[in-house]
C-alpha cells in the first residue's frame, strides 16, 4: 500500500518500510518477491535499489493480488493431510466457491480504491521523517 503513495519512477528501499510497519526484513522481501513473479512490484538490488510499483495503482485489482499472496484453494487444503474424501467431497466444494466469492467481492477494489482517503493519510504520517532516521 505504501507504494501506491510513493512518487512514480522511485525506488522505496524495503528496510525502511519494513521498520514503519514493524516487520522483518526477510519477511518483506519474500513478499515483494512474490509480487514481483506477479508482474505488481518491481525489484531492483544495491544502494539506489527497492521496489516500486510496476503498474499503476489503478489497474491492481485486490482479489487478484490477494489471491497472489495468498493462493487460490487454501481454505482448505484436502491434499495436505489426505482425506478419505478427497474428491467426493461437497465440503471442500463449498469452501472453494466462498473463496472464488471472495476473490471477485475483493476484485470491485483496486490497490487505488483501498488506499485513498484517511488510509492515505495514515500511510503518510507512518512515513514522515523523523529526526535521525536520515529519511
């Protein structure tokens, strides 16, 4: 989210964003790793390097990037732990279909729309420098 806030073009060094948010580090780069195989970030490594967005805001429909994160088919996972069921099963048949609703409920939003307003201005105060942390 606090991407879709930075200037067009400039790369956000993950460290500092992993220390507004409270984060790891590694964590945060697993993430952006995934969003980068996801065509929505943009990765770049060294000094002057970061993330940035790969695309505009705008066009990052949510249900598509959460299901990026988070995969499709996860609410319940018969395979991990083989259920005698597997495959004849209307349980899993209707968690699959509660998660294709969420994913197209999640799609009416773009990364834009849920970061507009008051989270706007949260994102930015979280981001204000602070005397000494040299940004």
């Amino acid at each position: 989210m606090h991407l879709t806030l930075a200037e067009r073009g400039v790369w956000v060094a993950t460290p500092a964003v992993a220390q507004r948010f409270d984060i790891s580090v590694h964590h945060l780069q697993k993430i952006a790793q995934t969003l980068v195989r996801a065509g929505v970030v943009e990765a770049r490594q060294g000094r002057s390097g970061g993330v940035r967005l790969a695309r505009d805001a705008r066009e990052i429909r949510l249900g598509r990037l959460v299901a990026d994160l988070e995969g499709v088919g996860t609410v319940v996972d018969c395979r991990r732990d083989p259920c005698p069921l597997l495959g004849r099963c209307r349980l899993k048949w209707a968690f699959d279909a509660a998660e294709q609703a969420f994913f197209l409920e999640l799609d009416r939003l773009t990364l834009a729309d849920v970061v507009a307003g008051p989270t706007a201005a949260a994102l930015r105060s979280l981001f204000r420098a602070e005397p000494g942390d040299g940004g």
